[in-house]
C-alpha cells in the first residue's frame, strides 16, 4: 500500500511538472464556484454530525457519498433534465472541494470538542477536593 501512494504522489508530480500550463495557472473561482463549496460543506457537516451523534462508524464515508450524491442529482436533473441551469463538471470539482472542507470542519470542531471535555473533566476533578 505504501509502494502505490508513493507511486500515486510521484505522478502526480510528474504530471505538474510535466504541463507548466497546470502548475502556473493560479485556481480562479467564477461566479457560482462559492455557493457549491458552501453547500457542499454545509451539507457534508449536517450529515455527517447527525450520523456520528447517532453512533454510525462510517458516518464520514456516507456523508460524502450523499453530498456528492445530491450535487450530481442536482447537476443531472436540475440544471440538465430540467433546463433550470447549466450542468458543469467543474461544478462537481466545486463540490468535491466543499466536501473535503466539511471534513476538515468536522475534524476541527470534534477536536475541540474532545479536547474542551477532557478539559472540563480535569478541572472538576481538581476543584472536587
């Protein structure tokens, strides 16, 4: 496993490297870009939050999986089925980048979480005698 993500990590350097056009073409955001990295997040956050808090191990695994669910269904049927927009893969790229910045925020707050208890166990401890 180590082999292939070293492997992994070497083509992807190798393909920036390779295409300067890709490593010197600064990421721009263009109108709608925003909303999808909010929704995505605040829709990976609620999911995932609710399914830890009901005890699921896996709950980081489905919410992602639902996120990028209702974007595609929101890409497909909404924007491409129904005419109500247009439909982007670079919209998707937006949601991906929404659900990864979920994740963070998740892992950020439960850090916080863990650590403001563990915090408040060890000062009732100490104020108890």
């Amino acid at each position: 496993m180590h082999k292939i993500k070293n492997s992994l990590e070497i083509l992807a350097i190798s393909t920036l490297l390779a295409n300067p056009a890709i490593a010197q073409k600064p990421f721009e955001l263009v109108d709608g870009d925003k909303e999808h990295i909010e929704y995505s997040a605040l829709i990976y956050s609620g999911i995932e939050q609710t399914l830890h808090q009901l005890g699921y191990n896996n709950s980081e695994t489905i919410a992602a999986l639902a996120t990028l669910g209702v974007g595609a269904i929101k890409e497909g049927v909404y924007d491409g089925l129904l005419g109500k927009g247009t439909a982007s893969g670079s919209d998707m790229k937006m949601n991906v980048i929404g659900v990864g910045l979920g994740y963070l925020a998740n892992k950020a707050f439960n850090w916080l979480i863990k650590r403001e208890k563990k915090r408040t166990k060890h000062l009732n401890y100490l104020t108890k005698y």
